[in-house]
C-alpha cells in the first residue's frame, strides 16, 4: 500500500542556519499550507527514519555545505539520491544549490574560505561556483545585495511569472556552462543580468532545473524564499537600506517566481498567500465556578502583580491574566497582540503593518482570560462553542466508569496558539500546579510539536489538545508511564467508534506505536490523520506527563480527515474532544489499577495495523522476523525471527519505540540511534 507525499521536509541540521531555516518555512508554509505539512527535519532522520514514501519536497536552506557533507555524505546522501531518483523532489538555497551540484567551487584562492570539491548528489551535473559576486562574509550582510535575475518564461510556463526581478543574494554561485547540459535533463530558470566575479563559462545561470531519474532538483544561487519584510533594518552596512528598498519593491515578484519554481517540481501551490495567523486570547473555563476558583488559587503563589495587573511568568511564557469583564471585541486588531506586547521590542509600527513578519512567539505575552463565574460565550470564541463541550462532557461522563479523575474538567482554549503542548510542558511552575486530566486546545496552532524537533502551522479542522497527567512513581511497577502513549491512542479510536450510533464501522486503526491511520475513502491506501506526542517530566515522587494529541477531523488537507471517511453525520470538534477524554480517563483509571493487561492487549491488537506482519530488521542484518505484539511490561513491539520458508527460528526480539521507526508502508523497521 501507498501513503500520500504530504511532508515539506526542510533540513535544518549541521550546516544549516536559524535565520535560512526560518525564512524557508515562513515561505514555503504560506504557499503550500494546508496542502502540505511543512516541518523541519535533521541529519539523524535523514539517515535513520523512513521519510521518504511521505515527503512531497526535501528543501536544503542557506548556511554551509560542509556541514552538510560531514552530515550526511555516505548514508544519508545515498538515501537522499534514492528519493529524488524513484520520483521524489529537491530544492537547494544557495548552499543547498552548491550542495547538489556535482562540484562545489567556493572562493578559490581565499585560503580562508576556500572549499573546493565533488559533492555526492550531482543534481546539476556540473560545477557551482561562487561567490558570483565579491563581499562575501559569514554571519554578515557586508556582501548581501539585492541582485537582478532575468527569468526564463519557456521553462516557468506555470503562473504569473515576471520578466525580471530582485532577489536577496549572499554568498551564491552561477551554475558553469549550465546550457551545455540540455540533453542532461536541465533547463535554466533564471539567469543574473550584471556582471559576474567569477567564470561562469557559458550562460550565468542562478537557478537550474535538473532531471533526476523519475525525479527532479531545482536549484538558486539566490534566495527567493527571503522576504524583505523579514530582515533587519538596522543593519549597519553602507547601501542596506536601498536594497532592502528594492526587495520591496519586487516582493510580489518574488513570490511568483517561486511559485513557479513549486509549481515546476509538481507541487500544489495556493493561488494567494496563507497568512500566518497571529495569537488570540486564551480562556479558562471548568465544570463549576468552584473548580475554577480552585485552580486559580492553586496558581496564586506564581502570579505576581505589576501596575495593577497581574502575570505569571514561567519558563517559556509570560501569561496576563485578565477577567471577561476588562475587555471586549469592539475590534479584531484589540484582540490581537500588539507589537507593544513584545518583550525588547523598540518597533513603532503597529500589529496591522507587521503581520507579515516572523515572529518570535515565546516573546509574545499571552492573554489569559480567567472565566470565573460562567463560560466564554460563543461571540468570545466563534469556533468552539464550550457550552456544547461541557455539555458533551457531562453526558459522556454520566456513562463513564470513573468518577473521580474527569479528564477535560478544566479547560483552556485559544483560537490561535503557538502549542497546547509547549504551553504546558515548558512551562513547569504552572504544569506543577495543574491537576490530572488539565487539558488546553486550539483551533490553530503555529508552532505544534511532534516527534525530534518538528514544528509546524496547524490548520483550523484539526483536533488539536494536550492533557496533563501526574502519574506517581509508586504506580510504575505495574503501570509504567510509557503505557501512556498507547492509552492516548486507544483513547481516540474508542472516541472516534464510540461517538454515536453507527460510528464502530469506521476504519480508523492504529500504526505502531500511536500513530492514527485509517483507510482512506476509496479503500486502496491507508493515510495518517492523526498522531501522539508524550513528555514527561520527573518531579521528587511522580512523572509529570504531558499528552499532546493531532487528529484532522474537519480539513481534508494534508492528507485526508474524520469527515472524509463517510460518517453517518459530520464529526464537532466539541463533541469529540468530550469523548475521547472520557475514554481517556476511563483507560487511565483502569490502567493505575491493572496495568496493561489482557484486557488492554485484546483491545490495542483489535485495532493496530500489524498483526502477524512480516517485516524486515535492518539493525538485525536485515533479517525477517513477524510482529506479534508488544510486551506487557515495558510496551516494547516483539518480533519473532524467522528462518527458511518463513519459518520461526524460535528468536524473539524486542524493540522500543523510540529507539526503532517502523515504516509499515514498506514492512521495514530501522533502527534510530
């Protein structure tokens, strides 16, 4: 079976640099999101994890292609030339384009920057050589311009493509002799008009699109995914501010030109730019006035007062408290955070004119609105009615087994936030104040967390909630904490078949060890709507865990959702949210008390996707072993060996979760570290 090439992978590993990786997703998330996912990826998955069969686009940022050589030449450059050769497609920045050319040729003669050499992926059959124009200094705008290209409307022939245009240039090379290459498979895209510092032999080619294979490579010397809206005005170096003028100017110009380039490699690009949204209030709620006054008091002892307001500032977030009552929607911008809520920020232009610039949001102080008395009214949250939230809660928990966790009592939500995950786990003052079943969600997030270091934007028709779990060291002899991941995902599926009549017939299954996966409405390819994300935190005689969920119940992209599966009436993220806490709690409860016993085996293997799967052990050799299941103490995935004829050995192995990557699209399981 197949899955869809939803990822946007950009490289952010040794070599790369922050401000490159930024302008990349801040770019390429406004022209690809929500068709596709847009997440940063290191060397270590590039090396060990199955990425491939997912990924839409590998994107490899500005910075150093040294550091991406000491990364990756050898396994993970061979993985890399597989992908784009069985049909998979790269797009190098700069560094990214000397990296996939077939010769670097960096400052030749300036023994002080001077790299020259083969590179393994050989895109662009030829050489790279730079800098193409003088200056040059790393970590410095002194050799930055905004450099004309002349583009190549016979190759570009998708979209609004401009004749010229201004791009950010820093540090660059020309493709040499890149039309001599034509019956190579490569077509040039745009070309600099001034006059080079170096030999470009034939043509002075900035951008080249290379047949690889069933695949394809495009490749720029310049930088078309930087905004001039996102660099520093007060650079000091003599004639910055007249380019960044320039890139201004051009801005549109620029955007289409990289739509074109998007469009070339075969990607779904949309017709106007997704704003990132910017942060909204975030408002707490609970079952009963006294559940909320509770909580707050509970907090009393970090909150600190300043001008008559008061804050609580933890780790990662500054958070106002505020009461419903202080303010009011007279405004959409009075909703929004105001460049005067940004710490160390000296900028005099308002939110509305800056909108479109990167942000950094553990900057950004967060509103909270403490809703003591009753709860946030639809016109304070228009998409998430928690009347009807609680009310579901209330109904569900009246059939519910547990009466004394109530997983969801207490509620916070905001429409737009960074993550419900990072708000809990990276705040610990405030986490170590929260009780058991504490849970925040969003309509959109714009910095979610999954799995390593991946962060990405959200979109408004995903389920997206974290939940707070204090799970005491005395429990772990019979109820280890790693359990929690395989109660979060049995916890969705159960609230996904338990929703109402006539939801059990859904498809929706599990992949080893919490990911979500049903068959996708024609039946042929199972696609992942869904996903687990667990962090614990060890605190004197507990583990302090928090559960992040994403679960696409209403957006049909990236990949495919709840809705999209037939259900017998469309899914409220309301309503869900409501049962799969109430399964939750009800899992826990049982589990503190049983452990992950047969009841819970019968029910998990009922529903993943691998029983008596035959797989491949590459750690092992490259052996055939057939999944039988996972082990009741420590949750670890066992593997029977097999022999001749596919006969057991009598082996069995064991392996952890996060120690292996299971690629069940290819019956393969590789090993991460």
């Amino acid at each position: 079976m197949a899955t869809k090439r939803m990822n946007i992978l950009v490289y952010s590993g040794n070599g790369s640099t922050i401000e490159s990786v930024r302008h990349c997703l801040f770019s390429l998330r406004r022209l690809l999101s929500p068709n596709y996912a847009v997440i940063t990826v290191n060397g270590d998955a590039i090396i060990k994890e199955p990425w491939t069969a997912s990924c839409a686009l590998l994107v490899f940022p500005g910075g150093a292609d040294l550091g991406y050589c000491r990364t990756l030449n050898g396994e993970g450059n061979r993985r890399i030339s597989q992908y784009v050769d069985r049909g998979g497609r790269y797009l190098g920045f700069c560094a990214g384009g000397y990296y996939g050319s077939k010769r670097c040729e960096f400052e030749v003669g300036n023994k002080k920057m001077e790299v020259i050499g083969n590179r393994e992926l050989a895109f662009f059959p030829g050489t790279c050589r730079g800098c193409a124009f003088s200056g040059f200094a790393y970590h410095s705008e002194a050799g930055a311009r905004a450099t004309q290209l002349r583009v190549s409307k016979m190759a570009l022939s998708q979209g609004s493509v401009p004749d010229v245009f201004r791009s950010y240039y820093n540090g660059g090379g020309v493709f040499v002799d890149a039309p001599k290459f034509k019956d190579k498979g490569v077509e040039i895209l745009g070309s600099f008009t001034a006059d080079l510092d170096v030999d470009a032999g034939e043509g002075s080619a900035c951008a080249v699109y290379c047949n690889v294979g069933d695949g394809a490579a495009v490749l720029t010397s310049t930088h078309p995914e930087f905004a001039a809206v996102n660099l520093d005005p007060t650079v000091d170096v003599p004639g910055f501010p007249e380019m960044l003028k320039a890139l201004k100017e051009d801005d549109q110009q620029r955007i289409d030109f990289l739509k074109a380039c998007l469009l070339k490699l075969g990607l779904r690009v949309n017709r106007e730019e997704t704003t990132i949204p910017s942060l909204s209030r975030l408002h707490f709620s609970s079952v009963t006035p006294l559940d909320t006054s509770q909580l707050v008091d509970a907090l009393q002892d970090i909150t600190v007062e300043e001008e008559g307001e008061r804050y609580i500032k933890d780790e990662n977030d500054t958070f106002h408290l505020e009461e419903p009552s202080t303010w009011t929607l007279s405004s959409i911008a009075d909703a929004l955070p105001q460049s005067s809520q940004m710490e160390g920020n000296d900028q005099k232009d308002g939110f509305e004119e800056n909108h479109d610039m990167i942000i950094d949001y553990n900057k950004v102080i967060k509103r909270l609105v403490i809703h003591k008395e009753d709860k946030p009214e639809s016109k304070d949250t228009p998409y998430f009615n928690h009347n009807a939230y609680f009310a579901n809660l209330k109904h569900y928990q009246d059939r519910s087994r547990d009466d004394h966790l109530s997983f969801g009592k207490h509620l916070l939500y905001g429409e737009v936030v960074t993550s419900t995950n990072t708000m809990l786990e990276k705040n610990t003052q405030i986490l170590r104040r929260l009780p058991t079943g504490f849970t925040a969600t969003a309509t959109v997030q714009v910095a979610g967390r999954g799995r390593g270091t991946n962060v990405w934007v959200s979109p408004a028709g995903s389920l997206m909630f974290s939940t707070v779990i204090r799970h005491s060291m005395s429990l772990m002899p019979q109820a280890p904490v790693v359990f929690l991941q395989y109660l979060a995902a049995l916890a969705i599926v159960e609230g996904i078949k338990t929703y109402d009549h006539g939801f059990s017939r859904l498809p929706v299954r599990l992949k080893w060890p919490n990911d979500i996966y049903p068959a996708d409405p024609s039946g042929k390819t199972f696609v992942k709507i869904g996903g687990i994300l667990v962090n614990s935190h060890y605190s004197t005689s507990e583990y302090l865990s928090v559960v992040g969920v994403g679960l696409n119940t209403t957006n049909a992209s990236p990949t495919t959702s709840l809705n999209a599966l037939n259900p017998p009436y469309a899914f409220a993220a309301e309503k869900l949210l409501a049962r799969i806490l109430t399964c939750f709690s009800d899992l826990y409860a049982r589990f503190i008390e049983t452990g992950f016993d047969e009841y819970f085996e019968n029910l998990y293997y009922g529903h993943w996707l691998h029983s008596e799967q035959i797989v491949t052990l590459e750690a092992e050799g490259g052996i055939r072993a057939r999944i039988k299941g996972i082990t009741t103490d420590w949750g670890l995935l066992k593997a029977e060996e097999l022999g001749w004829e596919d006969r057991a050995t009598g082996r069995v192995l064991t392996l952890q979760s996060d120690s292996n990557s299971f690629d069940f699209f290819k019956g393969l399981i590789k090993r991460k570290v």
